[in-house]
C-alpha cells in the first residue's frame, strides 16, 4: 500500500504575517474588498511507500522534528491510501 | 454570510522543488525511508465578508492574477461558509 500525505501547516493566530498582509492589501486594490485577511501557510505533500509501524505517529514525528516550527505554527494533516506505482 | 477560502497551490508535476528534494533528505537522514518524495506548496487562507457576485469567480480572479504562477503552478480552492463576526 502507498500513500499520499497532506501536511496543512498555518501560523498561529497570534503571530504577525507581513506575507499574508501584503496580499490582503493588493487584493483590496483590485476592488475585492470583502476579502479581509489572508494568511499564508504551506501545503507539504509526502508520497509514502509500504511502511511498517503507524505512519500517523511517523507523520507526527517528521512534523515536530522537521516541517513545523511548532513556537508560531499550527498543523494538520491527511492520509489517502494510494495505488502502490 | 461571511466565508472562509482555502486556496492550494502546488508546484506542476514538471517543476523541480529544492525545498521538497532537501526536506525528503532530511527526512530520509532521521531514518524514514518510506518517505519517497516531499513536495512543498502554499495553503493560502482568504477571510471574506458579505460579497455581492459569485465568490468562486472571485476567488479564480485573485488565484489568476495574483496569488498563483500558473507557468510553475497548480491550484485549487475550497470556499466554507462561516458565522459572520
């Protein structure tokens, strides 16, 4: 079995995202202005192939150690069994 | 009714990714060898007010002339609709 894995890693509510501000400004130049905020996060998408043990618990470990500065960033994420290539 | 806008981008199939290529490395270092490949995109997440129009053309506009590089990217939206605050 492989899989495709979906990490949604977003900032904290509480920190600061000049990106995210910055594109609400230029939205609201075009004339969009009913888009109030954007915030910018990042979409991390990991093929997987047979594993053994939890790869829920694997996932969690890649996230904390590596992919998600856990201080300002919250994160989620999927996993969608896939056709094995 | 107020909404709330998930935009995904990705990087095309064809496009090369060194922050995917370095993040599979290190992942592949802490001893998770299933971990195949890592693609690194954008989850961009729009606040919208009371909109008068069809918000998913809305959306479409903003992707296209400003949030995505549709030469190097992919992108899709999912819209959710919120309580207004």
């Amino acid at each position: 079995m492989a899989y495709k894995v979906k990490v949604f890693v977003t900032l904290k509510e509480s920190v600061i995202d000049p990106q995210g501000a910055a594109a609400t400004k230029a939205i609201q130049k075009m004339g969009y202005t009913s888009i109030k905020e954007v915030r910018v996060g990042k979409l991390i998408e990991l093929q997987v192939e047979e594993i053994d043990g939890d790869l829920s618990a694997t996932i969690d470990d890649i996230c904390k150690k590596l992919l998600v500065n856990q201080e300002v960033e919250d994160y989620s994420f999927e996993i969608e069994e896939v056709a094995a290539q």
